[in-house]
C-alpha cells in the first residue's frame, strides 16, 4: 500500500450525479453499471451507498465473480444483479449460483438460452437477453428471433424479463441514419416481433452514458449509465453531461532536482534536450501510471510537466523546464480531480479513455472515502 498516492472518493458527488441524472430522465428505472469494480472506485462501497442511500436497486457486472462479491459481502443489500458478458452458463457449477444467490445472467446466445431453459433448477430465472443490433460482439443475432421465439413457446415461457442491446458507437455525436439509429430500429423492431409472438417484453433498456447524454434511447423502462455516473461524459461532452468526477487521485513530490541537457536518466537512460528539473513522482505503472504516458504531459500548478523518459513500476519522473514555483519535496500533484485537473482532457492527452484511466487504478492504491 502506499501512503503517498491516494484515490479519493467522494460518495457526495455520485449523488449528485445521480440527481442531475434523474431530472434528465424522470421516467427511466437505472441499471447502474458497476463493473471492472466500480470502474476502480471500489464496488461494495459503491454498491452499499448506491443502495442505500440514492436507493438504486439494479446494479449490472460483467462477470459472475463481481455479483458474487457482492452477495457475499453486502448479504443485507437486497438488489438486483445482472451479469452482462462473461455468464459462465455451460458450467453447471457455476450456473447454480445464479439461483443460490438470486443474480440475473444476461443471456447472449442460442447455446445459453437452451442451458437456461432445460435445466430444471434454473427454470426460475428470468429472462434477460442480450441481442446483437449491430456491434457484432456479444448478443444473439437478430436473425435467430424465430428460433428463440420458438425455444421461448416450448419451454412455455410468457414473458421475456428484460431486452437488451448495446450500441456500438453512442459515444459519437449522433446524427439521422447513423449506426446508432439502425442499431435502435433494430431493438425495436426485434421488441415487437416478441409482443406479435404473444410474447411479453416486461423490461427493456439500451442506452448508455453517450446514448443517455444525448437523450437517445430513453423510451424503455430502464437506462444502463456506467462512466457518467463517475463524473466524465461519455460523450466526452461536458456541455452534455457536467457530472462530477467521484475520485481525485493524487500523490506528492518524492524529490526533486536540476537536471543537465545530455545527462542520462533512469531505465534506458533517456536524455533531456534542454536544461531543466525533474520532480519524481511515487507512481508508476504498479499502480496504474501506464507505460504508454511516456511523453505525456501532466498539469502541475499552471505549468506543464513532460513524462520522462519509461514509466517505472514505482516511479515516474516528470520534466520541467523551470520547477513551478512552489513544487517540492511533499508537495501535492493532483492528477484527475473535479476541478482543476479534467479526466477527460487528461485521457486525451494520454491518449486513452476515462475509463482505463479509472479502472487502470491498482490494489496498492489506497481508496478513501469521503460524503
Ligand atoms: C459497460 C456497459 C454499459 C455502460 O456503459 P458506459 O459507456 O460506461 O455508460 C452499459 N451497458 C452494457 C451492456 C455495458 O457493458
């Protein structure tokens, strides 16, 4: 663990964002998005006060193990939890969990759906099912609906619980007759083929945070938000969604000192072109500080520092041509907070996403958790 380097999370903020999400989509039930931990903010913290005090009750994962932890660690937080991608079902040890511990696999293929249906112990599961409008990942393929259609009537289900899809480019800014507007005429069109069938369509939801930031796919029970939850717009669009980003991640200055033009530095000996100062920072890729940021830039103070030369597992050293005025050994460096430092220019600037910057964040990171 480290003292030094720390993930703040303000819980405070992810009520706010959730407020501001409410008053844009008044009538839509929430399947908040909390895999890859909570996209690294920490998923049973996340989850309890998502539960208990914003009075979320949906959360979705992506595997099985996540909803796990929480059933097993958060046993009084009575949710609902939807496993999205890695549902393990062709494993019957592991399918049996999903009725021991009341969790929702969300199915994403003929195989799987004819597991679910014939296994006598999990006749009792709803239905979720994922349909694949377009993105060509995960989902049942659209032409395959007869055949689902018919497995649904011969195993005498009324209902499908939830439908679902996923859109492969909502975080573009979206234009008539683009892919996400075929992807969606998909979805509906699939929606009412089961209702022609006689066949219930009780939930159903396809829009995430680019989808949801442009108020695109909201006619459906429920919205998928993930990313702007944690504050950055998914759309990268902070005139779309001026959420608060949840966590401040910062670290201090180990040491700093003049650096000579020519003189070799660190792993590989990488050299400076010009004279200037290096502050050495206790972060490196061990936890989460990518390899790749190598030659990025990162704001300190007002001034800009350069990533020199590798990224080390416990250190990076940050180039400067004149040190900011007040940076020294134990000062703070801030690298994302809600203000001053944007994740979302970050990441650009790091060329990367929000997301892996969050979810980048590793265990010897200490995570703090303020209201
Ligand atoms: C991750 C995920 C989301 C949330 O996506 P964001 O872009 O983070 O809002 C929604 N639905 C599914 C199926 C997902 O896997």
């Amino acid at each position: 663990m480290r003292n030094s380097t720390e993930l703040t999370i303000n819980l405070g903020h992810l009520a706010f964002n959730f407020d501001l999400l409410k008053k844009r989509t008044p009538h839509n039930q929430t399947i908040f998005m909390v895999k890859a931990n909570a996209y690294g903010h920490g998923i049973l913290e996340v989850v309890q006060f998502a539960f208990e005090e914003l009075g979320i009750t949906e959360f979705g994962c992506a595997s099985l193990g996540e909803a796990m932890a929480i059933r097993k660690n958060l046993p009084k937080i009575n949710c609902h939890l939807y496993v999205f991608s890695d549902a393990e079902i062709q494993d019957k040890d592991y399918r049996e969990q999903y009725v021991d511990y009341n969790i929702y696999p969300v199915i994403h293929c003929l195989e799987d759906l004819q597991v679910v249906l014939t296994d006598p112990d999990l006749k009792w599961l709803p239905l979720v099912l994922k349909f694949d409008t377009g993105m060509n990942r995960l989902g049942i393929a659209v032409d395959q609906i007869e055949a689902v259609i018919e497995l649904v009537r011969k195993f005498d289900k009324k209902e499908i619980h939830h439908l679902v899809t996923h859109f492969a480019n909502s975080y573009l800014i979206m234009k008539e007759g683009d892919k996400t507007h075929r992807q969606y005429h998909q979805f509906l069109q699939l929606k009412s083929e089961f209702e022609k069938a006689g066949i219930t369509v009780a939930n159903s939801s396809c829009a995430n945070s680019g989808a949801i930031e442009q108020g695109f796919g909201l006619e459906h029970s429920h919205i998928r938000p993930g990313l702007m939850m944690y504050g950055p717009a998914g759309t990268g669009r902070s005139d779309l969604w001026s959420g608060k980003t949840i966590s401040t991640f910062k670290t201090k200055v180990l040491k700093t000192m003049p650096i000579r033009k020519g003189t070799p530095v660190g792993y590989g000996g990488h050299v400076c072109g010009k004279d200037g100062y290096i502050a050495y920072l206790p972060i490196g890729y061990g936890d989460g500080f990518l390899t790749f940021f190598s030659g990025g830039e990162l704001k300190v103070e007002d001034q800009i520092g350069k990533v020199l030369g590798r990224v080390n597992m416990d250190l990076t050293a940050l180039y400067f041509e004149t040190l900011p005025k007040d940076l020294r050994s134990g000062s703070q460096v801030t690298i994302w907070d809600d203000e001053k430092y944007d994740i979302s220019e970050l990441s650009t600037q790091m060329k990367t996403i929000a997301y892996q910057l969050f979810t980048s964040i590793t265990g010897r990171v200490p995570r703090r958790y303020i209201k």
